[in-house]
C-alpha cells in the first residue's frame, strides 16, 4: 500500500502579509520544517507544489528527496494546488495524503499513526481528529479519490469531499494539536517559535507528541 504525500505551499500568505513558509522556525524555514517531517514518517514520496515565491520556495528544499511541482495558477485558490498535485503523484499509490505547509506542529509519529489507521481500514478517507476537531494531514483512497480530487475548485481543499463522503470516512483521534493548528497571523507564528525545538517531532510546551 505505497503512500504519496502532497505537500501544498503553493499559497499567498494574504492573511501574514510575508510569505510565511519562508518564516524561521527553530532554524528551519517552515516548509521546510513540514517537509522534514514528512521525511521522517513512512510515506512512500513526497510532492510538493509550490506557486507564490516559487524560486524562493525551492531554493529552500534544495537537495531533499522530494519532487517540486509548479502550480501556475495558484492564485485560483488551494484546489488548484491539490489538482496540480494529483496529476503528479505516483499512478500507482494506494493512498494519497494530502498535508499543509503552514502546520509546524505537525509530527513524523502522526502521519504515521494516520498511514497505520489507513492501512488497516476498508474506509477510503481517513482523518485525524483532535478534541473532536478535524485535521490535517488527510489520506484518501487513490482509486476512489484520485478523480474527484483533480476536479476541485476554489479555496477549502478536499472538505467537500469528506462531508459528502462521510460514510467512507474513518476520524482517527490524536493527541497532538499539530493536526489543527496552523500559521495564520504573527500571532501563531511567534507561538511557533516559543514552543517548537529545532529537532523534528520535539516535545514542546503545549505537550505535543
């Protein structure tokens, strides 16, 4: 059951006013503190699609054992990443996880408990959840998903999918906040700096992991 993760940091960072994957975070930019963490976990590849700033971007992951994606018209919204991401993974992956460039709280041991729950489920979604609030990363079934995954549109990702989708869905519960907290504002990013240590998965103060 090979794995392909899509890594979106394609976006505009509207909401900071500064590309925000390009932000330090524990001596790391914060792309390439997620792609780490998707290093470190049992995905099978990893995509990244990149848009805004998208030579910066690169420059930033030089040399990791990653593919770069060009999204030409990220400016249509995160769909339009996720459909450019789609056509690029591995045809034959059996899943297909779909995670967010702005999530420092993200952990290697996460993605693989959700790689763990997808593998031993016949459901098609799988996503985590924390306190009852659902996540990110999310896998879905390539053969179910793959196409309507490439037909997305506007600025919410693979949502529509899983609430229309909700008897093929398995919530798997975690302890970790990483899966809901993300980088918005200057506010969470000088949250990130407090509680986020340069090794990946690191304990921090808001007891993640």
């Amino acid at each position: 059951m090979g794995i392909s993760a899509i890594l979106l940091a394609a976006g505009q960072s509207k909401r900071l006013g500064a590309n925000k994957l390009l932000l330090d975070v524990a001596g790391e930019a914060l792309v390439e503190r997620v792609v780490n963490v998707l290093l470190q976990s049992r995905v099978d590849e990893i995509l990244v699609v990149v848009g805004f700033e998208a030579e910066r971007v690169r420059r930033r992951l030089q040399g990791k054992p990653i593919r770069l994606v060009l999204n030409r018209h990220y400016r249509e919204g995160m769909a339009s990443s996720l459909r450019v991401g789609v056509r690029h993974v591995d045809p034959s992956a059996h899943g297909v996880l779909v995670a967010l460039a702005d999530h420092p709280w993200l952990t290697s041991e996460t993605v693989d408990r959700l790689i763990d729950a997808y593998r031993g489920t016949s459901k098609g979604i799988v996503c985590p959840t924390y306190r009852g609030m659902r996540g990110h990363p999310v896998i879905f079934n390539g053969e179910r998903y793959r196409g309507p995954l490439s037909k997305m549109r506007g600025d919410i990702g693979g949502r529509p999918l899983i609430e229309g989708h909700r008897d093929d869905l398995l919530e798997v519960p975690v302890d970790s906040p990483g899966v809901i907290r993300d980088i918005d504002f200057w506010e969470d990013y000088h949250k990130a700096r407090k509680t986020i240590r340069r090794d990946v998965g690191g304990v921090n103060e808001e007891g993640e992991r």
